[in-house]
C-alpha cells in the first residue's frame, strides 16, 4: 500500500475581486509569493469564500512552505470567459528526505459587476518526487477525450532502467479527495518497459476524470496526478 496526497485544486472554489484596469494574473502572482499571502488573498475573494479556501492553503503550505507561485494570463474562450494559467514549484523536508513538487492549473474565469463569479478547472497536473537524484518523467495523459471512449494512461521514465526494478500503481481521485487534499491509497504493482501504462474509459457523461499515478524507483518515489476532461463533442477536444 502507498499513500499519496492531492494537493493541486487550490484554486477550485476561488471567486476573485477583480478591479477595473487592474492585471487579474500579476495580482495573483504578487498575493501568492508574499510573506502574508494568505491575507493578501483573502483580501482578493468575495467574504463567504475566504474561509473554504483559507482552510485549503493553509493545509497546502504546511506540506510545502517553501513554494514559488508563477501567473500568467491565458487566452481567452470562444465563449467570452478569460484563463488564468497557474505554475507552483515547492519542496519540504521530512525523515531525512527532500520532497520537490511540480504543479500547472489552467482556470476559466467568468466576470459579473467585478467579480469573478464562477471559473472551472480546464487541465491540472502535478508531480512530486523524493528522487534522491533528477527522475525525468513523461506524462503521456491526454488533456481531453470523448465520453465513453477509451484512453491511455502512461507514465514514462525517460532514462533507461537497466537492472533497477520498478513498481507502482493507478488510482481514480473522488472530487472530495481533490477538494480535501485527501491521500488515497494506491496498490503497487511490478512494473515492466519502463514505466506506467494503463488503458482506461472515460464516463459516459461529460465532466472530469482526476487520475493519481504511483512510480517506486531504487532512486525514489514519484507521484502524479492528471486531470482528464470528459467531453461529448468532438469539437471540444484539445489537438
């Protein structure tokens, strides 16, 4: 058995004040990297939302306190919403180990009056690794894919393995999970060819899929997590 924590969706309950004239994704990127970012975000939610997610960050930063927050707006939808594109490096210390942690997020943002009312969640991905030495890593998860269909799920170690064994194991994340930062518990497997490949369906109603992926290495320990967009339209699937 294996444990894992999610620790990506950050930004998933997080309605914004946004001013006139004023650059959404550098005030993001300013209240993030702060001393005080937790009030400097706070100060920049509707109030009946600060607590939620005064609760999430605060669980976040005591795993990874030394965390580097990049913002960078996105292009914006057909439908009006803008993007916001969120980067966070991070790493901890503990039992004598160094953890790094990876994560991108890709959040459309709808604006009423102000405010952010509503975003959703487009693509969201992290690794964390307590490779004693650099574990290069593909991940060859699509962004999107069409309800009911099947897709593959491969995590990929670039260098070759040589003698070194190799095990790990693929789970699916409740939303709950996700929200909570809850670890699941993974079954370890052997693996062989270098990596994790798993066939899996999509649901037959469009949504999201949240996958976390479990590789053991003689070198350490790599964690990942994808989010998958269920769609039921062709159109809306990413190239």
């Amino acid at each position: 058995m294996a444990s894992w924590m999610c620790g990506t969706a950050l930004f998933s309950a997080l309605p914004l004040r946004a001013q006139p004239g004023a650059d959404l994704s550098s005030r993001l990127q300013q209240a993030l990297n702060a001393d005080d970012s937790s009030k400097q975000l706070e100060a920049l939610m509707v109030p009946e939302q600060t607590s939620a997610f005064a609760d999430r960050f605060r669980r976040f930063t005591e795993r990874f306190p030394e965390t580097r927050w990049a913002v960078r707006a996105g292009q914006p939808l057909n439908d009006g919403r803008q993007t916001v594109e969120f980067a966070v490096s991070g790493t901890r210390q503990q039992d004598g180990l160094s953890y790094s942690f990876q994560a991108q997020q890709t959040v459309a943002l709808s604006v009423e009056n102000g405010l952010i009312a509503d975003q959703e969640i487009l693509s969201d991905q992290s690794v964390l690794t307590s490779a004693s030495k650099p574990l290069p890593i593909s991940l060859l998860i699509p962004d999107t894919v069409l309800t009911g269909s099947r897709y593959d799920v491969d995590v990929v170690v670039d260098q070759p393995l040589g003698k070194a064994l190799l095990a790990g194991g693929l789970i699916s994340v409740t939303p709950q999970q996700v929200l909570q930062q809850k670890s699941p518990d993974i079954q370890l497997e052997p693996l062989g060819g270098g990596g994790l490949f798993k066939s899996v369906q999509a649901p037959f109603q469009p949504g999201s899929q949240v996958w976390a992926a479990l590789l053991v290495h003689p070198d350490g320990i790599v964690t990942v997590s994808k989010r998958v967009q269920v769609v039921d339209e062709s159109s809306k699937l990413k190239p």
